[in-house]
C-alpha cells in the first residue's frame, strides 16, 4: 500500500478504487498531483467528491494525467471541446456506457484514461461500477493464459452501443458527429500496462468482436466465458455520485459500466478523454 502525505487516499473496496479528499483539484499543488499520480496507478479509479469546475477547470484537472482528447462521436462544449455532455433526459430510456467496457477500443490509441464530472443526478440510482482487469487476468488458469498470450483481437465501433448506430439511440441533448464513420481497432487479448509492467486482459462486451483469425462464431464461447470472469464481483467496485465529484479512470487495466436504473429521471455528467498508446 502507496503513503501519501498530501492527499487523503480511502480505499473504496479491496478490488480498486479510492476516494480522495483533502484536495481543491484548482489548485492542489505540484507534491499532491505527484501522488494523485501514483494513487491513480495503485487504484486505478479516483474519485474526488465536492469539487466545483467548469469545463476549463476540468479539462485541466485532466490534462494533469496526459493529453486531452476527442471523442469520436459526440460534439464538444462549445467553451471546452475536448469535455463532452453525457445527458440523458427523464423521458429518454437508453444512456451512454450501458455493459462493461473499457472506452473507444476500437481507436488505434484508446485513451489513457477517462476524466468524468457529475452535474446533474437522478435522486435514486445513475451508479457506475467498475472491474479491475489485472485481477481479473490474475485469476486465470496457465492454460487460459497460454491460449490467449498470442491472440489479438479486433474491436468495432460498429458493434458500439454507447450512442452509436447499433443502439438506434437519439439522445435529444448532445450532439452526435461522425455518425458512419466505422473505426476498428486490433490489440493484444492481454495488454501490458505501460507504465506498472503488469498485464490486464483487454476484452470488452461492448466493442470486441472476434479474435483475430477466428470466426466470431469460434470467439464467442470464449469471449462470453472471458466477460462472465470479468465480472466476478470480488475484481469490482461501485461508485454512487454526488454533484460536484471528478472521477478519473485507466482504461489500460480497468472497465466500467454504466447503470441504466434511473429511467424518468435526468442525469448528467461532462467527460474527457487522455490520449493513450498502441496497446501491447
Ligand atoms: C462512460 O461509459 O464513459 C460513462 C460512464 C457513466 O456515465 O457513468
């Protein structure tokens, strides 16, 4: 376990994740953003509650752990084109992230990570939960390991269902772009992190297809046995959301999900992404 000196770090459970308090994500200082850091790398998910930041300000608070980028599909805030609304109104029914996923793999360089700003809440329900894919790659047998040490596979934007075609979905309150527009994206089954050295399975439900060099018929029985694993409770964690609180997430060795339990009421978030590597 990391010690810190200038941040306040509260596990969130045994799996990942951490709550930090003690911090003005403004203006916290070089020593504190040194172990917001190390604790993103060791937790892989970050949560800072009672934050208050406007686009700008969450961009920057971003912008600390990388590069800022586009996301593909929806529009940028005017004053902030990097920040994307996530809105789902009360008399919507489908919302953004629904199914485990790690974001945009199917992008030659998926993002480093995900910055995400809660704005507006449902009273009940809206949580996000999230899995740790260096546990969940752990906890396989040497066989599994073996058969999938060579694999890559192939992930599309065409099977997305966080916005995209496939989910018919037409959200009245953010702008879709590049609505045709097919990405696809080839990476390792495993991935290894390119800053801890450790490697994390890097499967997902919403975007991969198939391994690469089989049918998808051949790849789904192991793809469905490679996402019910993922699952497994004891690799996860759950975060219920206050307004005012900036998550921050790896996508190299976490996944997310987004619960879609709040029908009839408005949630919404501001999210940016941190420019990634080539998988390897
Ligand atoms: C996402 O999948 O990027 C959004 C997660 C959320 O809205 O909770």
């Amino acid at each position: 376990m990391e010690t810190y000196r200038h941040i306040d770090v509260r596990p969130v459970s045994g799996a990942l994740g951490a709550e930090i308090r003690g911090v003005d994500l403004k203006a916290p200082g070089e020593a504190a953003w040194n172990e917001i850091r190390a604790a993103f790398l060791d937790r892989l998910v970050l949560f800072f509650p009672d934050q208050q930041l406007e686009p700008k300000e969450m961009a920057a608070a971003g912008a600390q752990f990388g590069q800022p980028d586009h996301y593909p599909f929806i529009e940028g805030l005017p004053e902030e084109p990097y920040v994307i609304p996530l809105i789902k109104e009360a008399d919507e029914r489908k919302n953004f992230g629904e199914g485990w996923h790690s974001d945009t793999t199917y992008t030659e360089k998926p993002p480093k990570a995900t910055c995400l700003y809660s704005v507006d809440l449902p009273e009940i329900g809206g949580d996000t939960l999230f899995a740790n894919m260096y546990l969940a790659y752990d906890a396989l047998s040497d066989g599994m390991k073996a058969l999938l040490a060579p694999l890559k596979a192939v992930n599309s934007a065409a099977a997305r269902k966080d916005g995209g075609r496939a989910s018919g979905n037409n959200y009245q309150s953010v702008k879709l772009i590049n609505r045709d527009q097919d990405l696809e994206g080839i990476h390792p089954v495993v991935r290894t992190h390119p800053e801890t050295g450790r490697k994390a399975l890097y499967v997902n439900a919403l975007h991969t297809m198939r391994f690469e060099g089989w049918t998808e018929a051949e790849s789904k029985p192991v793809l469905k046995f490679l996402y019910e694993h993922n699952q497994r409770p004891e690799f996860s964690c759950r975060h219920s959301w206050s307004v005012g609180t900036f998550a921050i997430w790896d996508n190299r060795a976490a996944q997310h999900f987004a619960l879609n339990d709040y029908h009839g009421q408005r949630r919404e978030m501001r999210r940016m992404s941190i420019a990634g590597d080539v998988p390897v």
